[in-house]
C-alpha cells in the first residue's frame, strides 16, 4: 500500500526590518533646497538690505511713495514711532495672517521682515533729502531702479517670499481669483488707508506702479539661483 506524504510547510521568512534612515540635516529641515546656500544666503541679506535702502531713498526724494510705504508714513504720522519700525510692525502682523490661508514662511519671510524697517531707518540717518526738482526726480528714479533690482535679488534667493507678496499668492491659491486681482485690491486698500491717514502719495508713486513690474522681469532672471538640475535663465 503505496503511502502518500505531506509536504513539510516551509517556515515563513521574517522580512528584513528597514534601515533606519537617518533624519534630514537642520538646514535641510529648515531651508528646504539647500542647493547653493554660499550664494543664496548673502544674496537674500543684500537684496534686502537695497530692498529697505531704496525705500529710504524714495521717501528722501519726496515725490511720492510705493503703496505700502504711503501706508507706513501715514502710520508714523498719526502714532510716532520711525517709518521702517512700522515697516517691521506691519510685516510681522501681515505674517500672522499667513496662518488662516495656509501659508508656510521661508527664511527670507522672516528675514524680511526684521532687515526692510531696519535698512531703511538706517539710510534716512545717512541720507538727506536734495534740493531741487531735478535732484529729487534722480534720486527717485534711483530709487525704483534699485528697488527692483533688490526684489530680484531676494526673491531669486529662493529662500522665502516677503510676508506682503506671500499673502497675495495665498489668497490666490485660496480664493482662485487672478494675482493681478488680489494685488491691485490689496495695494489700493493699503494706499488709500494712507492718504487718509497722511501719507505721501505723488507722481513717484505711480512711477513705481509702472515701472517695478518691468523691472523686476529684467533683473530676476539674471538674480535667480537655478535649483538642481535647473538652466540658468537669461533675460
């Protein structure tokens, strides 16, 4: 009588556990992309030093100011304290109104907002206003020129956008409305707050609305660190 055999079962192997991976460096963790930071870093500090410079320069020049910095002049006019300290004031509580629409801050978010009042007190101590019509158009057109290449500067850092420009794209990635929309409401609000509250709004003024834009197309490419495995952009 023939005997018929059962298969032994094979025991179960036990999966290899998973190597533990080490946790991402603290620069990683906080900057994200560190590619380049021997560039970005003192590219972020300097075009945010000239960011606060050229804001100065503008108010020196006395023929008008950007919307924002109409709306700081007015503030120190109606409340005292220096312009650039409601400059640093009114960046922290526009940060804080990242937290409703999601938005995360960067380096450079943070360091916009403690280097743009402080920047632009420290050029009003150093510069003086000039005298004469003539002077005064020079000085603001050096203004807006040097304000768009320090945009370019900072923002091609890559390491955060300003608390002002972040609050745009995070009303447009929560609203879906057009940034050409939400930046014109946002800026009209501001400039007219201070007017009223009186600040200097001129023909600098809309020399600024008409020129940054431009500008800024023009030094960006040439300002931005190419990410990894990125062409460097040329304008």
């Amino acid at each position: 009588m023939a005997t018929t055999t059962t298969p032994t079962s094979m025991p179960a192997t036990t999966p290899a556990p998973a190597p533990e991976t080490a946790p991402p460096p603290f620069a990683a963790r906080v900057l994200g992309d560190t590619h380049a930071l021997g560039r970005r870093i003192p590219q972020l500090a300097v075009g945010l030093y000239l960011y606060g410079a050229s804001m100065a320069l503008m108010l020196r020049s006395g023929l008008g100011l950007d919307p924002w910095d109409v709306f700081h002049q007015g503030l120190q006019r109606v409340a005292g304290l220096s312009v650039g300290t409601w400059v640093t004031i009114c960046g922290a509580l526009v940060l804080l109104l990242w937290i409703p629409i999601r938005q995360r801050p960067g380096v450079g978010t943070v360091a916009n907002v403690l280097v743009l009042g402080a920047s632009m007190d420290l050029t009003l101590r150093l510069v003086d206003g000039p005298d004469g019509l003539p002077a005064r158009i020079a000085l603001m057109v050096a203004a807006i020129v040097l304000n768009g290449l320090a945009t370019g500067l900072y923002i091609g850092a890559r390491l955060g956008p300003g608390p002002r420009d972040g609050l745009m794209t995070g009303l447009h990635r929560r609203t879906g409305r057009s940034l050409r929309l939400i930046r014109t409401g946002i800026e009209v609000t501001v400039l007219v707050a201070g007017v009223l509250l009186g600040g200097t709004a001129g023909v600098g003024t809309v020399a600024y609305a008409l020129a940054i834009g431009p500008l800024v197309q023009i030094f960006l490419p040439w300002c931005t660190v190419p990410a990894p495995g990125q062409t460097p952009r040329k304008g």
